[in-house]
C-alpha cells in the first residue's frame, strides 16, 4: 500500500480515536464543502475562466436558455420564450417574476446592459468570442429582446445557455469601480444574479460562500435543497483526500487514477469516474507549414492513427468514463458523429505504411504537448514500437499555441474542452477555417463547416458538419483519441448527479 493512503489510514484512526465524526456536522446544516486546487481572483467568469468559476456561475447567475444536463434540451430560463426571426435575429419574451439578489427586479434593461457592457472593447473579456456572437441587443418592452448576432449564429441557443451569458443587473454596472487612470475596471461589476445560490462571502484565492436563494423562482434548475455551498482552495490533491476522509470537506474532483483507486478501496467514500466534454486529439502538418514534414504523406499519417491503442490509453489511464473516439468532436455535441472512417489499433500494418511511405526505418520528429504529460507518454510509447522517434517538447499552453500560430510544430498532442458548449461548431468551426490554428487548410472542409455555422435548419447543418468530419478523418488532419474524464470523491450521505460537460451543479445535489 502506497505511504500516503498508509498516512491516510493512520490520520483516520486518529479522528476515530478523538471520536471526531465525519461529515456529520455538514448534514446537519445542511452544507456542502468542495475544494480545488485552483484559486479564483475574481468572481465571476468572464475575468477568471477556472472550471471552478464556470460552476459556480451556474449557481449565483441564469442565463436567458437553460440546457438540461441530462437531456441536452434546450429550455427557457431567465425567457420564458424564444423565436428566430431570421438566421441572425432571435427575439425573447422574458419573465415577469424573476427578482435578483438584491431586490431589483429582473427586465429587458438588465439583458441589453449586460451583452452590451460585456462586449465592450474595453471590458477586456476572457475568451470574447463566447459573448462576441451578440452584436446587438434591443429592448423591444418592459420583458422583451431582440438579439441581433451580425451574421448567421445557428448555434445561438447553445451558446445563450452557457455559463458566460448569466445577466447582471443593468444599475450593476454603472456603479463599477474607476482604475488609477480614472477608467472603467469592468471586472469590479458586482455579483449580483438571479440563481439558485447567491454570495455571502468571498475571500480572494481562498474560499467562497454560497448560501441558498429564498426567493428563486420555480424553472428548470428547481429549488436548492442545500442551504450553503462552501469552496475552499486546497494547494494538492493529498491534503484534499486527507480532509475528506476526516469530513472537512464533502467533495473533490480531479484525482489522479491510482488515487482514485486507493480511496475507493477504502470505502469510506463514494468514488465515481464520469465524462468530461474534453477530448484529446494529435494534430499532424498535412501542408508542411512547419517545413518538408513526413506528415504532408497521408501513408505517414495513417501509420500514426495505426500505431496507437486509444481504447488502451482511454481506459488504463484517463478513467473508466473515457472513451476512445473517431469523430473529431465530443460524442454528445450536436453535429458530431462516429460513422466515419474508423482506423483500428494495428502496429503491423502501421510498420507497412511507414515503409511504402518511404520511411522503412521510421523517422524521428519533435512532438509538442502541454497536458497530462503521461498520456503523452504512453502515445510516444506506441510510436516507438512502429519506428517513430519523437523528440517531447513540453510547454505551457500558451507557449504552445503561440508556436503553433508561428507555423513550428509538424505534430501536436492537444486537448479541446470546447468552452462546455455542446456543439461542433465550439471546436470545428475554431480549427478548419483555415484560421493559424489549422494545419489542414482543406477549401472543402471550410466550405462545409461555413454552411452549417450559417444556416438554422437542423438537417442541413447536421448533413454539413458530416461532411467536413467525414473529410477530418480520412484526411487525417487529426486524429481523433479519447474523451477526458474525471473521478469524483464525496461523502457516502450526500447525493451527487455528475454531468456530461463536466461542471459540478450542485443546486442538484442534497444530503441523504
């Protein structure tokens, strides 16, 4: 047994010893406890993109559309309505009894100030292009919009439901704090929502406190059974374990494999394994951008998608919820399928390939990555065994995507979480328009990926984006690998529904 479960162990005979109870007293008051490793700067999404706060935006705020993370239907929200005027115009009814956390009551005014601030120049936005789709929003009455999107924006609805478009109220924002220079610090904006959960305290890079909204209304995310949500950052995985296994804290994520297991051997946690939106994916140079590459031959590439056992990889290291893929895409996004090309695990034939490519000996190529550097390993194992030698350049995302954009990696190990969104075009639509990030540049791919960002009608767009993953996979711009998972960690009395996409939703969570 591995000397920190032995620590584990000993410190639980201790708390058994001093007759600590775990858990219990988070039952009684009905709160739950969840930490991270990860510290949050500010409070809300749009300035600090941690998962984290992505979750607990979910919970202080709503959105106009609310996603169902079982169904994936799509369901009004903060609108009680919806309706494509055309395939850039959406208008929404809003609804007359939704009162935010400070008392003011919920409007059209709150909705235009809102996507109007946020698409400031100014308002310095993380990843903008999740709110930039609205290039205007109207006040059409007292509770109803019009959201023009400047061009075509099928997936409208996806993106309206996700965690960067909760409203604020509209008086929020004109009472943001002035910087040095004497200019607007949007990310001062109060959080101020309308969801199941508002903020009682908040304590920067350390903890937040959530306590339950009484005056929520009655939607699609239900009434909160719990009555606080408490976050607390926790630097590393084994002092997390150390406190959930003595009940100071109710739940964790993120725990690494063997991990998992040993907590799950101990049995005095529940420890499940679950999707998680993210998938993984080698990116190969099929236009030599990056210079006279062996992967410009499609013989070069088929190798590569020969030589390497996903399913193994998917289920001896990233989880039992991980799934081996062939669509470029996660398998529940709208627009993916697997009925493409599908290339099996065959080192034989992959050793052909390299041969009748003119390389009989293998090759040897610089091999970039940035996460979950065992997983990377495990690949760069498999393409050894068939004759290519890979030279590991490990970088920090942002390093890496900068060499990328610069035309200087001929083979990318990469991973794409598709922001949560649940449609192709989250992740399609950013790597084959022959954008920096494409190392494809296919025309015909482009084409179909523009027709079925640009047209609302369901079955064309749908018969659009299997052309252009039908395309993907022959060609082999990239190859697809597993999706990620997670393993979750939490007291056996508290009831937790995981979701497809990743974000916890506690407000659906209650103690048994």
């Amino acid at each position: 047994m591995k000397s920190y479960l032995l620590r584990f162990l000993g410190l639980a005979f201790v708390v058994c010893a001093l007759g600590i109870s775990p858990a219990k007293a988070d039952k009684a008051s009905n709160t739950l406890v969840w930490a991270t490793d990860r510290e949050m700067t500010v409070p809300m999404v749009w300035w600090n993109s941690t998962t984290e706060m992505a979750a607990m935006m979910h919970h202080i705020f709503d959105a106009l559309i609310y996603r169902d993370p079982d169904t994936f239907e799509y369901k009004p929200l903060l609108a009680k309505s919806y309706k494509w005027i055309d395939s850039k115009t959406m208008e929404l009814d809003l609804r007359t009894d939704v009162v935010f956390h400070d008392g003011s009551k919920f409007d059209a005014d709150d909705v235009v100030a809102t996507y109007t601030n946020l698409n400031r120049k100014d308002a310095k936005v993380l990843y903008r292009r999740f709110v930039a789709f609205i290039k205007s929003a109207e006040k059409l009455g007292s509770h109803k919009v019009r959201l023009n999107f400047g061009k075509p924006f099928p997936a409208a609805l996806e993106f309206l439901s996700g965690t960067r478009m909760g409203i604020v109220p509209s008086e929020a924002w004109d009472r943001v704090k002035k910087d040095a220079a004497g200019k607007p610090d949007w990310s001062s904006v109060e959080p101020i929502g309308t969801g199941p959960f508002m903020i009682e305290e908040w304590v920067q890079g350390e903890r937040s406190v959530l306590k339950r909204n009484p005056n929520y209304f009655s939607g699609p995310k239900g009434k909160a059974s719990l009555d606080k949500i408490i976050f607390r950052t926790i630097p590393d995985s084994e002092s997390q374990m150390a406190e959930l296994l003595t009940g100071s804290i109710d739940w964790m994520t993120s725990i690494p494999k063997e991990k998992a297991a040993d907590l799950k051997a101990m049995n005095r946690v529940n420890v499940i394994n679950a999707p998680d939106l993210r998938v993984s994916f080698l990116q190969m140079d099929v236009t030599g951008r990056s210079g006279d590459t062996p992967f410009k031959k499609l013989k070069v590439r088929q190798a590569v998608a020969h030589a390497i056992d996903r399913n193994a990889i998917a289920k001896g290291l990233v989880g039992d919820a991980s799934v081996a893929i062939h669509g470029p895409c996660f398998p529940t996004q709208f627009g993916c399928t697997s009925d493409v090309k599908k290339y099996a695990y065959d080192p034989a034939k992959a050793k052909k390939l390299l041969a009748e490519a003119g390389y009989p000996n293998g090759f040897t190529t610089d091999f970039y990555a940035y996460r979950q550097r065992p997983f990377t390993e495990a690949t760069m194992e498999y393409l050894r065994k068939v004759g290519i030698k890979t030279n590991l350049k490990y970088l920090q995302f942002k390093a890496l995507r900068t060499a990328i954009r610069a035309s200087k990696t001929p083979f990318n190990h990469l991973t794409w979480a598709s922001g949560g969104l649940n449609d192709v075009s989250a992740i399609i639509s950013v790597y084959f328009k022959h954008s920096k990030d494409d190392y494809c540049r296919d025309d015909k791919i482009k084409e179909w990926v523009e027709l079925a960002d640009s047209t609302i009608d369901v079955a064309k767009r749908k018969e659009a984006y299997k052309k252009a993953l039908t395309r993907i996979v022959d060609k082999l711009c990239w190859l697809p690998m597993y999706t990620y998972a997670k393993s979750y960690a939490y007291q056996k009395e508290l009831n937790f529904i995981p979701t497809a996409d990743g974000f916890p939703l506690f407000y659906r969570s209650s103690w048994k």
